[in-house]
C-alpha cells in the first residue's frame, strides 16, 4: 500500500496524533499490553503508530509485523468464503443447513422459559442465512442460559486443539437450539458451522479454501489458522484482567493483575491448529487483515483478482435484520453495540450513529475480536481503519468506540 500525507487525504494531522497519545496512555494504565492501528483513505495509508509490548515479560515490542489471534474478525473471511461459493450458484441462502450436515436434521428448540436442556419442542432446521446473522437459534458458552450452560460445559468454544471441525458441528448439532430459528438475536457459532458447510460444498478444508481462495489472492502471506512457520517470537501473549478463564464472562471475576498473560508462543493450541474455526480462528497480521478491509471497500476486487462482485458485496454489507439487533431481543454478549447498529453477513451495520452512540456514517461495516481487536470501512468517507491488541475479553474497555471518536475528530473533509 502507498502512503500519503494526511493533509493530502483530509485529514488533520496534530489530530490524529491524539491516536498514538491515545494508545500509548492504555498501555502506561496496564490496560493493553501493547496494541497497533492503521489507517488508509482511498487506498493509500495515512497512519501507522504501535506501541507497548508483544509480551511483556520478554519486553518484546508490539511491531507492524506482530501476529496477533484475530478471532472473531475471521467471521468477515468465512462470510466472504460462502459467498464466493453461492456465487457460483452451488445454493441458495435459505437452504436449511442439514441439506450439507445432515446431523442437523430433525431440529428442537428449548420452549420459552426452559430451566432444562430438555426441554424442547420441535422446530424448523436453521437456514444458511440465518446461521450467517445470528438468528439461528444457536449461541456461544459464554452467554447467558440454558444451552450456553450446556455448551459450556461440553466446552463447545471451537478452539485450535478441539479436534475436527466435522466433528465438533455435529456436536453442536446434537443439541437444542436455544429459540426458534429467525425469531432472536443472539451471537453464536453459526458462522463456525458456516465454516463446515464451506468444507462441505468445496471439498476441501476450511483452512486449504482460505489459503486457495482468499488469503493467497490477497497476499495475507502471514494469516492462517496455525501460527506461520519462521514467525518465531512475533506471535503476541494473550492477557487478561479476569481472574479466572479469558473467554468465560459468565463468570467474569476481575483479578489482581489487569495483564494476565494466559496464552503465548511456544505453548499456545493456535501453533499447530487442528480444528479450522471459521468463527474465530485465524491468526494473523495488521497489514494482512488491512488487505482484507481493502478488498471490502474495494467491492471485491484486489491486486491478485477478484474475490467477490460489488453487487454481492453491496448485499452482504446491507442490514439483513428487520431493525437493529437491539429491537430482537437479544440476550447475549456481542462485540457492537446494538441499538442502532443492523447486521449483515459477518458484520455489523451502522443504522442510525446517534441511537449507537459512535461517530460514523450509515452504511458504516465492522467487526471486532475477543481480544479486543477491531476493523471498520466507512465508504461514504473511502476508509478503512484495523486495530490490534490482545486482551480478552473484549468488553473489559470502551476502545472502538473512544477510537472511532478520534479518526472521525481527524476528518476534516
């Protein structure tokens, strides 16, 4: 990517140094161990800044070139993969997903006020779509309820070293879901089994689909569900505030330490990964993940060809809910707001900025990891914005929205 002077693209430039004052103020408060941003207006970069540590036990700094765990910043990539493949017009998206898995036929859905896990009644079997925007009736262990509890304890988190994706979606599977398909919001690992019916209709392994497909035509030589070989000590810590698991906000307990490392090179599942999460498994870096945004804004197109049609991108970043995700009810965590905010496949939409609270534009599409990563695209300003850290879980602290507040303070025209 060329670079250009702020000034030249809009920007005011002692203003967008309040970004790396900003960042290096988390690091000094013990809130981040470390983190990076970059940002790019019409396809030329306009900031860089990093700061603090990778690992702060060694002191090994938080680079450009750091491989940091993305997690559910490779929903977007999965959304994109599946889109690829119905571009080809393998399917439709109301297919229900048992017609590529069939362990998910013959579906049951807990009644409503259920206390136990069987407590059910027949239901309708989730559709792709619905799978892709969270309505499928499906959740995460870290929610709130009685499948999330289930699921917590099958440990059903789709993590690096939890065996087959085959076999962890039909485990999924095997349970109930938690509402009807299409009458709740409710964050999941939809786009996990997602992932799986990517498997199924290539032929091929999520990972080997990405790397044919997405990764390698972008050029994000460094992103993968495994740790790349060579990468050697720039794979960042994982850390946390929390006293006990990183990912378990059930039970969220504030610990001594605000940087608890729990996860680092030499011993992390995320060096040899087995399962392929399409909801939360890559790994990667910031120029690479910068790639992918581009190719977002870009409707499709990038250096190494086309991924997708501007039309079929036009769509999958259109709000696919009947309002925003607030006024369906939901009940879990989410890495957005949701008063205001719509979604579309694999991201958030930004539906009205005011009820959201956040600076921004209509249209506006992002996502964000557990580890408090972040990306947006505003294409009404030509931008795109990533932000890297590593701390789990991603609502301990208010970053994207206090950094969306900063690059928009930038803008000038």
């Amino acid at each position: 990517m060329e670079t250009a002077k702020p000034q030249d693209r809009g920007f005011d430039p002692s203003r967008l140094d309040r970004i790396g004052a900003w960042m290096d103020r988390y690091v000094e408060a013990r809130k981040y161990p470390g983190s990076s941003v970059l940002i790019a207006r019409g396809g030329e970069e306009v900031y860089f800044h990093a700061t603090g540590a990778r690992r702060i036990e060694t002191g090994l700094p938080f680079t450009r070139d750091t491989i940091v765990r993305i997690y559910s910043m490779t929903k977007p990539i999965t959304s994109v993969a599946l889109m690829m493949l119905a571009e080809e017009g393998l399917f439709h998206l109301d297919a229900p997903v048992s017609e590529f898995i069939p362990a998910f036929s013959d579906m049951r859905a807990l009644v409503p006020g259920a206390e136990r896990i069987d407590q059910t009644e027949p239901c309708a079997t989730p559709t792709l779509h619905q799978l892709l925007t969270h309505t499928s009736g499906l959740s995460y262990p870290f929610n709130p309820g009685v499948l999330s509890r289930e699921m917590d304890a099958q440990d059903m988190m789709f993590k690096p070293n939890q065996g087959s994706l085959e076999a962890m979606a039909d485990q999924v599977a095997a349970l109930p879901l938690a509402f009807r398909p299409g009458t709740r919001w409710e964050y999941s690992v939809g786009i996990d089994i997602i992932g799986r019916v990517v498997e199924v209709v290539s032929g091929r392994t999520l990972a080997e689909f990405f790397a044919d497909e997405i990764l390698g035509p972008l050029g994000m030589t460094e992103t993968a569900f495994s740790v790349p070989r060579g990468a050697g000590d720039r794979f960042a810590s994982l850390y946390t505030p929390l006293a006990g698991d990183a990912m378990a906000l059930n039970a969220a307990k504030e610990g001594r330490d605000t940087l608890r490392e729990v996860d680092q090179a030499g011993g992390s599942p995320f060096e040899a990964a087995s399962l392929y999460s399409g909801g939360g498994g890559l790994v990667g870096t910031l120029d690479d993940y910068m790639k992918f945004a581009e190719m977002l804004r870009r409707g499709g197109v990038c250096d190494g060809g086309r991924l997708l049609s501007p039309s079929t991108l036009d769509f999958m970043m259109r709000n696919h809910l009947p309002g925003d995700i607030a006024a369906m009810g939901p009940q879990s965590f989410a890495e957005q707001p949701m008063e205001g905010m719509g979604f579309g496949l694999g991201g958030a939409v930004v539906l009205d900025a005011g009820r959201a609270r956040s600076p921004g534009n209509i249209g506006d599409f992002s996502w964000g990891g557990m580890a408090s990563t972040f990306f947006w695209i505003d294409r009404v300003l030509d931008m795109s914005v990533v932000f890297f850290t590593q701390l789990s879980p991603s609502s301990s602290y208010p970053s994207r929205a206090e950094l969306k507040a900063l690059v928009h303070g930038a803008v000038l025209s």
